[in-house]
C-alpha cells in the first residue's frame, strides 16, 4: 500500500529468496561478473551470510545496498563489518547510513566516508545524491517538479542506474545523474519496474 505522501507500508516476504544459500551461488558466473551487487534485504544470519561470503570471496566488485534502516537496526554490526572490510561500493539513503554509523549529522557520514576509501554513494531525496570516494566528494541535485506518486524501487533503480554508469566508465556525477534519472522515472508510477 502506499500512503499520502508516497511512502510504502511495507511488511517485506521474500519469498524462496529467503533460504538463499552457498550451493546458489555459481562460483563461475560470479568469477566473470564484473561487478556483484548484494541486496541488505538477503543478508541473515546462517545459510544467507554463507552464500554473501562465498561471492564476496570470489568476486572481482562487490557492491551492496544496506537496503532499509530496519535492516541496518537488526545487522548493524555486521552490516558495518561489510562496509568497512569487504565491499567496494555501497549504496544507502541517508537514514540507513546515519544508523550505521550513528551519526549526529551528516558531516558525521562525509567523515566516515573519507575514512574507509570505498565508494560510497548516499541518496538524500530532495537533497539529492552524493559520492564520497577516498577524499572526493561529488554531489547532483535532485529532479525538480516530480509528481511523486510512489517511492517503490526508488533505491533500486537508482543502483542500476549508477552501475550502468560506473561499469561504462562515466564519471562519478554522470552515475550519479544516471541513478537520479532511473529513480526520478520510478517514484512517478505505481509499482517498481520501468
């Protein structure tokens, strides 16, 4: 359901793709993969982090999104035990990296992005996007005059549209405006495919 102002009511059930486990993992595709982009929403405890581990280990780029802050509340250790040591890109809006680290503001989060020289990218909404990677930072406005109708699969399609940029060589504002436009399309319309 969504409610008046965009947000969704969610209860998430993910299905079979909560029994995930190390024998699904195909060691070959994930060794070919230029990039493997890990979802907060799988990481649990037992089988789960068993097949996290085994493509961490055996991909060239791994990138990760910490998903929603409920996820962050339940594994924060964890998650930030990931962060800090075995991803190379991490996606997160401002929420779920403020949980993380529990910063009192967001000069906290820049502070701890310099600090882990990994590519960290933060949406913010009406703020917009940033990128803190080792010491640079780059930021991009948000789309202006959106009918915001739903804000399903805003993270996602902001991802894919960041990777699409990254793995074609853009520059770290171009990603960030390819990820601003695919989440932009999205939150116009009901539901989470374009």
């Amino acid at each position: 359901m969504v409610t008046p102002d965009s947000e969704r009511t969610m209860c998430t059930f993910l299905g079979i793709a909560g029994k995930i486990n190390e024998n699904d993992i195909n060691i070959n595709l994930v060794k070919k993969s230029e990039i493997i982009f890990l979802e907060g929403y799988l990481w649990d405890e037992g089988e789960p982090k068993k097949a996290f581990d085994k493509a961490i280990i055996n991909g060239n780029k791994i990138a990760m999104s910490l998903s929603d802050q409920f996820c962050v509340d339940r594994h924060k250790a964890h998650f930030l035990d990931l962060v800090k040591n075995k991803l190379d890109i991490i996606f997160a809006n401002e929420s779920e990296i403020m949980a993380l680290i529990n910063a009192k503001n967001f000069n906290d989060v820049i502070s701890f992005g310099m600090e882990i020289k990994k590519n960290l990218i933060i949406t913010r909404g009406k703020k917009g996007a940033i990128s803190i990677e080792n010491k640079k930072i780059v930021e991009v406005e948000s789309k202006k005059n959106l009918k915001i109708i739903d804000l399903t699969g805003a993270g996602d399609l902001f991802a894919s549209g960041y990777l699409h940029g990254y793995i074609n060589n853009f520059s770290q504002e171009d990603c960030l405006n390819n990820g601003t436009e695919m989440s932009s399309k999205i939150i116009q319309q009901i539901g989470a495919r374009l």
